[in-house]
C-alpha cells in the first residue's frame, strides 16, 4: 500500500512585524473590508504611503497594512 503525502499549504503573505492588517479587498473590487476599526480611510491610508501603509499582495487579494503606534 502507497503512502500518501499531503501537500504543503500554499504560502500566504504576512504581516511585516510593527504593522497590522486594516483593509482588504480582491484586486477586481472597488469596495474594501475593514479589519476592526481603522483609524483613517483607505484612500488616506494609501495616499500615506510608507512607513505608514504597506501594501501586500496575495494572489487576487490586497491587503493594507497600518503602522502600528
């Protein structure tokens, strides 16, 4: 009899430590989800930009990460 192995899970983006994630959406929407409640709007998270916001990418989702203080 074979064994069988599973194969491992597929490798998701992290939060960078000192940060926490606060929005995502799948790059084909225009609507972000909220983690919690944020502090500033996702535009303005962007418009930010490092150090601030950092932005990750996983596969078809994007997600916003916030510094946190």
């Amino acid at each position: 009899m074979a064994v069988q192995h599973e194969a491992p899970p597929p490798k998701r983006a992290m939060v960078p430590p000192g940060y926490r994630a606060a929005y995502c959406r799948p790059h084909y929407a225009k609507e972000w989800t909220a983690f919690g409640s944020p502090s500033l709007s996702p535009d303005a998270l962007r418009m930010a930009g490092r150090p601030q916001c950092v932005e990750i990418r996983d596969g078809d989702v994007i997600i916003l990460c916030m510094k946190v203080k």
